[in-house]
C-alpha cells in the first residue's frame, strides 16, 4: 500500500487501539473488563448523580472536568508498554465516554 495521510490515520488508530489488547492474557482481559466496568459505571453512576442533584449541566461539566484531568495525566505517561494501573484508568475513561455517548443517542439529544 501507499504511505498516504489516510493509511497513516489508519495505523495510529489501530496502534492506539490495540495498546488495550496486546499483550499476556491477564493484560488483555484487565483491559476487557476495565472497558466493560466504565461502560457499567458511566451509564449508572450518571443517571445516580442525575436524580441526586437534578441538573444535567452540572453532572456533565463534572464528568467533562474528570476526563480531562485524566487526559492530562495521561499525557506524561512515556512508557511504550503502559504500566497497568494508566491502562486501567483509560479503559474506565473509554468505557465511561462511550456510555455517554449512547445515553444521548438514546434520549435523542
């Protein structure tokens, strides 16, 4: 194949993706079910602080304001193979985002 703008897209994603899945099999199942446990997380500990407070905003800008954070520590990991509390961590953040995500689909906003 030729090395165009999009084959290179397509190979950071693929590199970036299989970071969670690569390696012994205790790492990629930690990696499977850290993803799994935000999903579970994000969906339920939401709609939680949703009833509690009653405003959408709020819990929104909070959960905005974590992830970055984390994003931000993310970035001065330099290690190839992630130690596996940082790949935990972003699995949980992956998981949580998509749940998210999906919850907005759902309510159609």
């Amino acid at each position: 194949m030729q090395n165009t703008r999009f084959t290179n897209l397509l190979d950071q994603l693929l590199s970036y993706f299989s970071r969670s899945f690569s390696g012994p099999w205790n790492r990629r199942s930690i990696g499977l079910i850290s993803i799994l446990l935000g999903y579970y997380l994000g969906s339920n500990l939401t709609v939680y602080f949703l009833q509690r407070i009653g405003q959408r905003p709020i819990v929104v800008l909070v959960m905005v304001i974590i992830i970055e954070l984390l994003i931000r520590l993310r970035s001065y990991v330099t290690k190839t193979p992630w130690p596996l509390h940082w790949l935990i961590i972003d699995n949980l953040r992956i998981g949580s985002i998509y749940s998210v995500c999906l919850e907005a689909f759902k309510l159609g906003s």
